[in-house]
C-alpha cells in the first residue's frame, strides 16, 4: 500500500485520538491538530506509526491558517482529512461557529494540499444516523437537545455540499458515526471504556471507497442511506445565511 499522508483535526483526545492509534500497523504518516503539546506527545511516545503535530486554535482564522502553514512545512499533500474536533454546544453561536463554519474555513484552506493528492478523501464526524434518519432539519437552538441535532443535522448538510462541490476537484467527501468513544466532551463521555474507532481507518485506507463521495458510515463502516433532503442544492440553500461573514468559497 503506498504510504498515506493522513491529518486529523482534533487528533489529540477523544474521536482524534483513537483514530491516529489505529494507523501503527500501516505505512501511513500522520500529522494530529490540536491546542494540547502535552496530549499530542503522550500520543506520540507510545505511537508505532510516524506521528507528527501541528498546535493551534481552529477557531481563529488567523491561527488556521497557521496550523496549514505548518502542515505544509511537513508534507508537500494530505491524502486523508479527517475532521473530529468540535465542543459542547452550550449556545447557538459556540455551535455556529465552532461545530460548522470553522469546520468549512479549515477544509478550505487546505484544499492546495488536498488537490495535490491522486484522489484526496475528506472524512466529517457528524453523529449517529438514527438522529439524523429521525429529526427534522431545524433552526430551532433553544435547548440542550436542538443544538445537538441541530449540530448533526447541519454538519451532515456541510458533508453533502463539500462532495457535491469537491468532486470536480477529485476529492471525495464522507461523514460517519464514530460509536461512543471516550472523551472529554461531556460528562457521560468521560467515563466510557471504548477508545477505539476502527471506521476512521476504514474510511482513510480502504480500496473500495474510491471514487465514494456523499455518502455516510456507520462505526462499522456500513453505508448509511441518507435522507431525501440532504443534497447538495438543499444543503447549499440552507447552509448560506450561516457563511455571509465568513471567507469560504461553497457558497459562490
């Protein structure tokens, strides 16, 4: 297998985490995002594969910027992004901006490393596919739960229009569900035993997803049939009035 340039944002704890451990049987060089030198070199110590990190605040534009630049100062492409960061969404703005408009300003800073791949491969963590089998696409964020669904529901959004808008570039898009994985995000999720993600590698190395795009995964790597409103006019129509202020270029 010809060695993959993977990066994934958010790889220090939690969803990251687990991923970037499961390429130390591959020839595979990684490169974990995240604000924590600390956790990245924990991570690092007990790595088999070629692990490398890059620091930074992904909700500032200055600062991604920076951590591309850095990215860039390692490797010449990124075959695989793998994107798992995000926070509890304790209002309506914390979620906007940190749980999808952050998400789309990153992706397309890196999109010159990306094209420079055979055929890159974008991967979003966006939630278990029963809430989004089941809930309404909503603005509502008046609690706890319709923030959560809200999140999931416009992160899955985001995945569709990012394939639809990518793919004349060779890019393919997927989201996925990661399984309850152990994390700081929340406090039930602390306490979980499970500290693996065996989809994310699936979803960066596996020969049958060439050419895949648009689609999304359960934790066991099965195909999840989306409903009828995520396509990317939809999604693209839905998505805009969240992106007016900000530099991303989906929304031409």
């Amino acid at each position: 297998m010809e060695k993959k340039i993977i990066v994934i944002l958010g790889g220090t704890s939690g969803v990251g985490k687990a991923i970037a451990q499961s390429f130390n049987k591959d020839e595979a060089h990684v490169i974990i995002v995240g604000r924590s030198e600390i956790k990245a070199q924990a991570i690092i110590s007990q790595a088999q594969a070629h692990i490398d990190f890059v620091g930074g605040d992904l909700t500032d534009f200055q600062a991604q910027q920076d951590v591309v630049n850095q990215i860039g100062r390692y490797v010449d492409h990124v075959d695989v992004l793998i994107d798992t960061f995000g926070v509890f969404p304790n209002t309506p703005q914390v979620n906007i901006r940190q749980n999808l408009q952050v998400h789309a300003e990153v992706i397309q800073l890196l999109i010159p490393l990306l094209a420079k791949s055979k055929q890159a491969r974008l991967a979003l963590v966006t939630g278990h596919q029963l809430a989004i089998k089941l809930s309404p696409i909503c603005e509502r964020q008046d609690n706890t739960i319709a923030r959560g669904i809200w999140e999931i529901t416009h992160k899955t959004l985001l995945m569709t229009l990012l394939a639809a808008v990518l793919s004349s570039k060779n890019m393919m898009a997927n989201s996925f569900y990661p399984g309850e994985v152990q994390s700081e995000l929340m406090s039930w999720t602390k306490n979980l035993s499970n500290q693996t993600v065996s989809v994310g590698r699936f979803l960066a190395l596996s020969d049958t997803l060439d050419d895949v795009t648009g689609k999304m995964f359960d934790q066991f790597g099965q195909e999840i049939s989306l409903p009828q409103p995520y396509h990317a006019s939809n999604s693209k129509a839905i998505l805009a009035p969240y992106f007016r202020d900000s530099p991303t270029i989906f929304f031409d």
